[in-house]
C-alpha cells in the first residue's frame, strides 16, 4: 500500500477518500485554495497545503502543476483524483508519471480514448456491442446540418469531450437544428475548450442504465451490477436505484455482460461505469445501445457500495497499487 495520499479534491469525495486510505494505514494530504481554507476536508487531513491563487478557488483544483508540486513537497507516492475536476484529465495522469507518482485511475490514454465520447463509440463497435447511429465530429455546422438527414430526427447534439450534460441538445426537427447546434457548440467552448460536437440518434422514451466495473492490472474484470439513473433533470442524475427495477432479466445480464466487453476492449484498470440506453417503445423496445464510459468514481458509487459491500474507494487504491481482485477477495461468483 501507498505512504501517503494526495487527495486532489474537496468536500465529500475527499474526505470519503482518506477514510479509505486511514483504514488502509496510509497518511493522507488535502489540497486546498484559500477560499476553501476552513473546509472541514483540510481538517480530516493528515497533512494539508495552500494551492492556487486567492480568488480563484475552482482555477487552483484545475492546476496540475500545483498538484503534482504539492504531491512532491509532502513526500506523497499516489494521487487520487475522485469526481469532478482533474478526476478524468490525461495531464495529470502523465504528470503524475512523469514525477514517479501514482495516478489512482486508468492509463492517461485510456481517460483521453473514453473521454472523447466518438472514440469510445468507435470502440464499442470494435466489441460488438449495440450504438446509436451518429455523425463524425465537426465544428462545421454545414457538415453536421448535412449529416442529420442521415440520421433523422429527433436528434442530439452532443459534445465530443462534454459531460454532465453540458455542450448537449435535443433537437426533433430540422429547422430547429442551426440553433440548437450554435449553443451547443458555444457551451462546448466555454465547459471545455473545445467546441466540437457529434450528432446521435435519439432514443424516444430510454430508460438510462449505467454498469459498475471494476478491473486490475491483470486482466480481471468484474462488474457490480447496474443503477437505474433514468430520472434526470437537464441531463442531471437525480435518483439512482439499484438494482434497476423492472428490468427484463435477459436485459440486465446482456447490459452487465457488455460493460466488461466495454472494459476489456479499453484494457481498463480501476473502477469506472459503462453507461447504457435501454429503449421502452417502439420497434426498439427492449433494446440497449451504449453511450459512453466514465473513467472514475462517481457520485453516485455509494449506491452501489450498499448493494454489494465492496468498498469502492479503498478498491481503487489497492488496484493503484498493484493488487488483484484475486487478493481484494473479489470474484464475480461471490457478487450478489
């Protein structure tokens, strides 16, 4: 196990992380801007450092060299990223390397292949699992306008490295389409620096399906069910169920067997979740597509820690540092 921790990140996340890393007998460091400097996750720390610069709380979580300088100075051998902020970021995943650090998480070429959401729809072809028909990525509204009839409405536009709903737009027709592409495209800009965009098939009444892996540096590969995260306001995950209810058995284990064929066609390590679309109508109806991978913790990993006992968290570190699920005590059969 690691010495000592890095937790690049705040509130919740963090503090769930040095439970982890305490019961694993590690030490444990907070980062923290100046705005943040009474924050009860600088307290739960065994160690903790200023970063960034005043007025600029959210700019100084978002500095990879203040991380990895911070990680340097305190003596830390890992850093854990949690959600949010650098948690998906191939720059600190090198940077981190670079330093002789461990990064907590999947090979800086895996977050950059599963955080642009057309190579991961390329790869779930390459492992036969169901997608939604979509256009190449663009920044040329002419070329996209010229894709939809293609595809044909109603429609999405979504941002090529978008999350969280940003940079994403339902459009059911094709006058409504220029405008909807220009916001689209400008959010995209402004979330990410980035403004290109895709175009995918709508689903008309999906039901929104997401599958928990976990993987180790060995080839193994288990999944830990899946979470029924259909209700969303903006695109925003607002209840998790698990396990989904109402779900046609013959769904949930084709969904579960396609989040590890995701998982192995990636050579992914750590935790992550495979998210589906599962169509409740029409000649579709019974049908899952994938739509993307998200290549960390979520929020939402609790849900799946008090359906299965597995801590996630001190998972991932143990992986990180080189254990198999074979010595975390893990096998699918014994998953329930």
């Amino acid at each position: 196990m690691f010495s000592k921790i890095l937790v690049a990140n705040r509130g919740e996340i963090a503090i769930r992380a040095f439970r982890a890393a305490y019961e694993l007998g590690a030490k444990t460091v907070a980062v923290f801007p100046y705005e943040d400097r009474n924050s009860i996750h600088r307290q739960k720390a065994d160690e903790a450092y200023q970063i960034g610069e005043e007025g600029h709380p959210v700019r100084a979580y978002l500095d990879v060299d203040e991380i990895v300088r911070v990680a340097q100075e305190s003596g830390a051998d890992a850093i854990y990223p949690g959600y949010g902020f650098l948690s998906e970021n191939p720059g600190l995943a090198r940077a981190a390397e670079a330093a002789g650090i461990t990064f907590v998480g999947p090979k800086a070429e895996i977050l950059e292949l599963a955080g642009n959401k057309v190579a991961a729809l390329k790869a779930a072809k390459r492992a036969g699992i169901p997608t939604l028909e979509s256009s190449e990525p663009s920044a040329d509204p002419e070329a996209l306008l010229a894709e939809a009839d293609r595809i044909g409405f109603p429609i999405f536009v979504k941002a090529v490295a978008g999350g969280g709903g940003r940079g994403m737009r339902r459009v059911e027709t094709p006058e409504a389409l220029p405008e909807a592409l220009a916001a689209a495209m400008r959010e995209a800009d402004t979330a990410f620096g980035d403004p290109t965009v895709f175009l995918e098939q709508a689903v008309l009444r999906p039901r929104h399906i997401e599958v928990q892996v976990l993987a180790d540096a060995a080839g193994n590969i288990v999944h830990l069910f899946e979470r029924d995260c259909s209700l969303q306001r903006r695109h925003q995950k607002v209840v998790e169920i698990a396990p989904a209810p109402n779900l046609d058995e013959d769904i949930r284990q084709a969904l579960h067997r396609d989040a590890v064929k995701f998982a192995r066609e990636l050579g992914y390590v750590n935790a992550g979740t495979v998210e589906f679309l599962v169509d409740t109508a029409g000649e579709r109806a019974g049908q899952h597509v994938f739509i993307e991978m998200n290549p960390r913790i979520q929020v939402e990993h609790t849900v799946t820690e008090e359906v299965t006992d597995v801590d996630l968290v001190q998972s991932q570190l143990r992986i990180a540092a080189g254990e198999t699920l074979a010595d975390l005590d893990i096998a699918q059969e014994d998953l329930r």
